[in-house]
C-alpha cells in the first residue's frame, strides 16, 4: 500500500516540476523588463541662481536616485518592515510562504502574499497585482531567476526608484522632496519611515490626505527597526514622538509658465536645464 501510494506522490511531483519548467520557459525572458530598467523621469528646471522652476514629465513624475547615494537608513528602514531577511534569501521567503499558507487556509482565501521586495518589483514592472495563484507562482519564479541576474543592491536601487509613493510620487526621492522639500541624506528616522510605509496602500496612507494613518503606519517601522536592535531606545522614543512637517503642493511647481513651455518644445530631455 505505502509502496502505491509512494509512486502515486512521485507522479505527482514529476508531474508539478514539468509544469512549472514549461511555465518558466514560457515566461523567462519577462525578467528582461526588469533587468533592462529605464524608466521615465522628470526634467527639471532651473534659473541661473539654482532654484527650481518646474517640473516637467509625461505620466509619472519621478526622479531618479542612484543606490550609492541611498542612505543606509532608508535601506534599513525598508528591509525591516517589507523582507527582513531580504540580503539572505534567494528571492523568495520559504518561512514567510509558510505562514502566509497557514493564514489562507484558516481563512479559506488569499489574504497574505508573503512577498519579498524583489517579488514585489517582478510584480510592479512585469506582472499584474491581482492575487491569483498562477500570478504568485510567475512571480516567484522571476524572483529566483532574477536574483541570478542583479545584486541585492541593483534590486533594492530598482525597487525604491519604480514604486509609487502617493499624491503622484515615484521613487523615494521624489517623495521625500515632494511631502518633506528634503533630499534623502536630510530626512530623520521618522520622515524615512512614513516615505517606507507607503507603498502597502500609497492612497491611505498619503500624509497630505491621512496624517494620522501616515503617522500609525511610520511607528510601526520604527517599533519594528527597534525589535531588530536597528535603532536604540532614545532614537526610538525620539522617532514616534516626531510629527514632521508635510507638505502638499502641485507635481510640477511651476513658476514660469511661458518659458517653460518654449523651452519644453526645443528640449532633448536632459534631467536637467538651466533657464
């Protein structure tokens, strides 16, 4: 009988491993989206003195960070509260797919995704956001075949320059400038965790519209980045204390309509262009 039922187990196994090697074939070079990554950015202009006139883009307004120049903190920040374990795994979260399967069953549907952040960015440049299983299944094999392609660095870089940050922000440094008027280097550890924060729900938690679900969301990062030992007690208490000033203005701040509508015809799109 165990004999039976041992052969009717492998015939299944073979049978799942040959499906998911024709899926991958079928979709493998998907990953080239991500890999070949170049998104559109905004141009940028400015007067002879440096300050900003405008900011002029097409469909999403985004300015573009390289990782070197992304703060340890705000990597931190992201790690702990998205993939926590994201610089060890290999693209995907065994002991997290666990507990999101236990969660579904108990709850008789999909109610947790267990992704990392590089299923996440397979899932926000390739795929679509419905939860389907046949979706998950495509992104974790991206994930993996990803992971053999960029560093952990290249993916977080992609990541935090793709996601949307709400109220028309994409990339964090966009954001940061747009709700805080400060470069990432100046942001505190509160500020870098309302920016993390936003990609679960952009929409709610955008603090120009929820400040205090913005705020609920920031402390639960920074409580988290605690329990990791990521900051100590007095920059914790320090953080969830800290209200920062948002501010709400229009994507494109500009002040100089005229010009800058001449300039835009005769321009090659350079990131950005003294007037």
């Amino acid at each position: 009988m165990m004999k039976y039922i041992f052969t009717f187990l492998l015939l299944i196994a073979v049978g799942v491993a040959g499906w998911l090697l024709n899926l991958y074939s079928d979709i493998r070079h998907d990953v080239n989206k991500v890999v070949d990554y170049n998104p559109s950015k905004t141009t940028q202009f400015f007067d002879k003195n440096g300050k900003l006139i405008a900011n002029i883009f097409n469909k999403e307004h985004r300015l573009y960070v390289k990782y070197e120049n992304i703060p340890a903190r705000v990597v931190e920040a992201l790690v702990a509260i998205e993939d926590t374990q994201f610089f060890e795994h290999n693209g995907i979260n065994p002991d997290a797919i666990s507990r999101a399967i236990i969660k579904d069953l108990k709850a008789m549907k999909l109610v947790e995704g267990a992704s990392t952040l590089t299923q996440q960015l397979i899932k926000t440049l390739v795929l679509s956001r419905e939860k389907k299983l046949l979706r998950k299944i495509k992104e974790a094999l991206l994930a993996i075949r990803l992971e053999t392609i960029l560093t952990k660095e290249e993916i977080l870089e992609r990541y935090l320059n793709q996601v949307y940050f709400g109220h028309g922000y994409y990339g964090i440094k966009t954001a940061a400038l747009g709700y805080f008027k400060k470069d990432l280097y100046e942001l505190n550890i509160k500020e870098i965790a309302i920016l993390v924060g936003l990609p679960k729900a952009p929409s709610f938690y955008d603090p120009t519209k929820n400040l205090k679900f913005a705020l609920t969301r920031a402390n639960q990062v920074v409580k988290r980045m605690n329990t990791l030992g990521w900051v100590n007690k007095d920059e914790y208490e320090n953080a969830v204390n800290f209200i920062p000033t948002i501010y709400n203005e229009t994507l494109t701040l500009n002040k100089a309509p005229y010009i800058i509508a001449v300039s835009y015809t005769h321009l090659t799109l350079p990131t950005k262009r003294i007037v």
